[in-house]
C-alpha cells in the first residue's frame, strides 16, 4: 500500500529572540484556534519496502478527521477516520481495521508507525510545544523534529488570513514523505 501521515513527540522547543519570535508567537496561537479545515492534495512515500504516491484528502473538525488516500489509475485506496478515541481503517478491498491508536493501525497496514495525532498539527506547520524547531525569515516553521520525525515547510500560502504551508516533506527511520498541498479550505 502507501503511506500516509507522520509525527511524533520530541525535547523543548527553540525560537529567536525579537520581534519574530512575537510574530512566530501570534501566528501560532492564530494556528491553534483552527480547529475545522479541509487539506486536499498530493502525497508520495518511498522506503526500503517500496514506494508510491496517491491522492490526499484530509477533512479536520476538533478531534474527529477523514483522511482519504486515493491511489493512481484505480490501485485502491483507504480512508482513516478517527475521534480521538476511536480509529476505523478501510481498505479498498473491504477490509477494515479497528481500534484506538491509528498509528498502530497503520504499522500494521504499512509496516511502520505513522502517529496521525501528531500530523495533524503538523500539517499545518504548527509545532508541538515539545519539538524543536527553525523559522525562516517570515517567521514561520521552516524545519521541525518531532520524535525521530524531521519535517521541512515550504511554498506557504494565504488563506483566509492564515499562512499554511503547500510542501510538507517529512523524514524519518522507515520512510520519506512529501505532501503536495493543491488547496486548504478553512
């Protein structure tokens, strides 16, 4: 199959001084406010085992998420949907896996952990209070590691007043990710 989403958790996080850590410091609360979003776009994963890319629809409202990986000329697909609480996992091929932690579910379905929890975040270029991170000269994450995930922001855009990255490239132990992000709605 295909890889989808990863994170993690990692040591205390690092900012400049000055007036663009008080810029960082907005943007990021502005950040944490966004609760509901919509992120379509392009995903490709390649690791030892293989590779391969798909589609990416990631639906976001609070703790509940859709994310819908579509592969290439009808190779399948699967939808993970979770709460919080409780994951679902289907297959294209009707097979479904249940359970409460959707990186564990998708180590089994992949063969390497990918924490959706963490992603989620990510995503939008917000880091955790527990990674370490670098801004560029915006005052955005320019890279962040979290865990034994390093990822690299690029390319952000304006949307409805927040500025969200459209590259997302994430590496780590099992794998490389790269998020190609066609359109954000807010």
């Amino acid at each position: 199959m295909l890889a989808t989403i990863l994170a993690g958790c990692a040591q205390p996080p690092t900012v400049g001084g000055g007036s663009s850590e008080q810029q960082f410091r907005a943007h990021v609360a502005k950040l944490a406010s966004l609760e509901q979003w919509m992120m379509d776009g392009r995903i490709s994963v390649s690791s030892s085992k293989g590779g391969g890319s798909a589609r990416i629809n990631w639906q976001q409202n609070g703790d509940q998420y859709r994310i819908k990986l579509i592969a290439p000329l009808g190779q399948g697909g699967a939808i993970v949907m979770g709460d919080g609480q409780q994951v679902l996992v289907k297959l294209s091929d009707g097979q479904e896996l249940r359970g409460t932690d959707a990186s564990v579910l998708l180590e089994q379905m992949l063969g390497w952990p990918v924490p959706v929890e963490s992603l989620r975040h990510m995503i939008k270029g917000l880091p955790s209070p527990m990674d370490q991170y670098e801004l560029n000269n915006q005052s955005l994450v320019k890279e962040l590691q979290s865990g034994q995930w390093r990822a690299d922001f690029d390319n952000y855009k304006s949307i409805s007043g927040y500025r969200l990255p459209g590259l997302i490239s994430l590496s780590g132990p099992p794998a490389k990710l790269k998020i190609t992000v066609n359109e954000w709605q807010l």
